[in-house]
C-alpha cells in the first residue's frame, strides 16, 4: 500500500476539521484519483465556483495519500487560528498587484520541484459565469505549469455551488446536495516547453489547460461547454 505523504500536526487538525465539514454539507463522489501520482510533484489545475471548493479538492489530494499545498490569497494568513492553520500546513500566499506577487510563483515553484502537490485556481476567483463554466484564466498557472517538469493534471467540482452561492448570498446545506470533484490525466505540454517564455506562449498554454478543465467540467456536467471563456465584466 502507498504510504502516505506526512502532512505533520497542522495538517492533520485541518484534515480534522475539513473531512467532518465536507461530509455534512454534501454527498461527494470522488473520481479520477488514479491519475494523482504516488510521489514527486504535480500540479492540480481546477475550476473554481463555490468557497467550499478547497474543501472538496484538499480532500481530492489528501485521499490519494499526498498533502495538498494551496495557492491561496495572503489576508487569509491574517485570520486568527486559520492564518496558522496555513503557515503550519505549507500553503502558498498569493500577493496579486504588488511588489510580491512574484514570489507566489516561485515559492510554488520550489514545492513542486521539491516533490509536492500543489492546488491552483487559475480564474483568482469564484468564476462569474451565470451557468457556472470557467472565466477567462490568469496566465500565471502556465508559467507554473511550464517552470517545473512534473506532471500538470485537470480537476473540476459541480455541486459545491448548490451548497454555498457567493454571489447570490445563499446557504443550502439541507438536504446535501450531490457534489462530483473529478480529476483528468495529466496534459500533454511538450509541444510547450523549451519554447521562449513570453506572453503569447503563457496565454497559449493558459487557454490551453482551462479547455481542459472546461471540456472535463462539461463531461461531469453531461452537456456541451461553451466555446469562449467567460470574461470578467462581461453583462450576465
């Protein structure tokens, strides 16, 4: 049996906390978790459409026997108990518009190349879409995605919005609602790599892995996907 990744004493009262939460709030079913690997480091690229999403995918990973480490925004590490919950369990803070907002990239950089797992949502946001399919992307997953050589693998959630709307204030625990959290094989960026890093190329391979998220979406969805990202802004 596939030893477990030790996550140490943070990591395990998290896991204490999320499992129990998860369960209450939905039904999940947990699929594609052959395709995370045992060891080394990989990158899970998934939609986001509900809070409750770090719930479901930390679980994703953390069931395949590996320690989930989250891009996650830094006012989090500012909330009491929480902030430490996240320094002890290794998360990434992400400073967007400022003088640190590089370092999110290479701190996730050095995990993965340390052999770690890591979560990212590349929209930066609860998406904004009205049917729920994902925004147009930031491009710093590709660069992630393309500055360590580890396998990069798609994951979507569908359900989680049904139990907790952000953007219409609501709150549906009861009954649980049935909620799928799927994971897809790693995607093929050869033809990437070793290319010249600019902003074409890392646009490229950002719309490139969000049509992977998107067409895995609308495979767990069971309906057709959209052809274009849906962009911030844009009238519902």
């Amino acid at each position: 049996m596939q030893r477990r990744e030790k996550g140490g004493f943070w990591l395990n009262l998290a896991a204490a906390a999320v499992y129990p939460t998860a369960w209450l709030v939905g039904r999940a079913r947990y699929e594609g978790r052959e395709h995370i690997p045992a060891t080394g480091g990989v990158l899970v690229v998934a939609n986001h459409i509900s809070h409750l999403d770090p719930l479901y995918s930390g679980i994703l990973v953390h069931s395949s026997r590996r320690v989930p480490r989250f891009l996650a925004k830094h006012s989090l590490w500012r909330v009491p108990v929480l902030g430490r919950v996240l320094s002890g369990s290794g998360q990434i803070p992400v400073y967007r518009d400022s003088a640190d907002a590089q370092q999110s990239l290479r701190d996730a950089t050095r995990a993965l190349e340390a052999g770690k797992a890591v979560v990212i949502y590349p929209e930066g946001t609860i998406t904004r879409d009205p049917q729920g399919w994902p925004m147009l992307a930031r491009t710093g997953v590709a660069r992630l995605a393309l500055s360590a050589d580890v396998p990069v693998l798609p994951a979507v959630h569908w359900g989680t919005r049904e139990v907790l709307d952000k953007y219409h204030r609501k709150f549906r625990p009861l009954p649980r609602k049935p909620i799928t959290v799927r994971c897809g094989p790693p995607v093929d960026l050869s033809a990437h790599r070793g290319r010249p890093v600019d902003a074409p190329l890392l646009r490229e391979v950002t719309d490139m892995l969000m049509a992977q998220v998107r067409d895995l979406l609308a495979e767990v969805r069971g309906e057709p996907a959209p052809v274009d990202f849906y962009r911030r802004g844009a009238a519902s």
